[in-house]
C-alpha cells in the first residue's frame, strides 16, 4: 500500500520545482485546525499549501516506477505545495477514497532530519476523537507493521487511498509537491 521512489526525476526536473517553490517567495494558505472547519474529521494538523499548475514529469514518473495510469487532473488537489514549518505535524488521518480518489503522493524536496511520515499497524495506532470519527465515515486500512520514512530530497510516498498515516513534528521547514489525482470535486460528486 506505501512505495518509496528515490530518485524520484531527473536532476533538471527537481532542480526547476526546487527554484520555482523553494527558492520563491510564495504566498500560502495556512491550513490548520484552530482556525478552519476541517474537510472530514477534527484531527490536530499544521501545515502550509498552494495549489500548483500541473507538472507532468511527477504523473509521468509515478506512472513509469509503479506501471499504473493516473487519472487526469480534476482538480487543484491534484498538485498542491506543502510546506511544513518548525512544529508543525498532522494527526494521525487518513483521507476517504471515495472523495480523494486510490492514490496520493508526496514528493519531497527537501531533506530531512526529523517529521517522519508514519503509517502505523492497526495495533501500534493510537486514535484521537476526530480519528475515531473518521473510521466512523470511511473504511481506513492499517500497515501491517508500522513503518516510517524520513522525508529525502527528491524522493516520493506514493501509497492507497485509505491508509492511516501521520506527520511528526519538524524541527525544521519541509517543502513538498502533494496531491491526489483522483480527486472529485463536490460539484461532481
């Protein structure tokens, strides 16, 4: 259900979102639970995102390393920016299939020391109220065992749909491209 791509695309390809995100002075929504109705369930989580033009080379790899098709992009959830901050994390969530479409990613352009993405086994997890509520909503799978990755500079977590999984604290800023391709906007739904 969880795949780790490294290297991730070529040196030209990384280094263009490198300068284009990393490098740039970019305005970004703030996304946090203090301060906005959550999409599906109340799970703590702070993190930074802008929707982002499509950049063929993510599909295009993603689809050559797993030999498995994306849908087209019908929506800005499709490709987003994500910067994490010091402190930042997200709960323990997962993201409902039926909405979110089978896959999502995380590409990474950033290396990392700490702010592990963990996808816990169903008897290592550890629910919080707006978790519970999720499983409540939607069908959410487990790893078998937990496993985790520390996020790597050109490298990407593509996993199912479905999957319970967490963000660590950073102690540091984390940049990344994200999104879901399958996404359905709710005027579709």
């Amino acid at each position: 259900q969880v795949w780790v791509i490294d290297p991730f695309l070529n040196k030209a390809n990384y280094k263009s979102l490198v300068r284009s995100y990393c490098d740039a002075d970019i305005e970004m929504l703030h996304v946090n639970n203090k301060d906005m109705k959550p999409l599906m369930a109340d799970t703590d989580m702070s993190y930074r995102v802008k929707s982002i033009e499509h950049f063929p080379p993510i599909y295009e790899s993603i689809e050559k390393q797993l030999n498995i098709k994306l849908p087209e992009r019908q929506s800005n959830l499709a490709m987003q920016y994500k910067r994490f901050m010091r402190d930042d994390s997200y709960d323990l969530h997962a993201e409902d299939k039926r909405i979110y479409g089978e896959w999502v990613y995380i590409m990474y352009l950033t290396n990392e020391t700490d702010g592990r993405i963990i996808f816990p086994s169903e008897q290592d997890h550890i629910s919080s109220d707006g978790f519970v509520e999720m499983q409540e909503m939607f069908d959410i799978t487990f790893a078998p065992h937990t496993v985790s990755y520390t996020p790597k500079a050109n490298t990407c977590v593509v996993m199912k749909t479905g999957i319970a999984h967490m963000v660590e604290r950073c102690s540091g800023r984390r940049d990344s491209i994200a999104g879901w391709p399958g996404f359905v906007p709710s005027s579709k739904r």
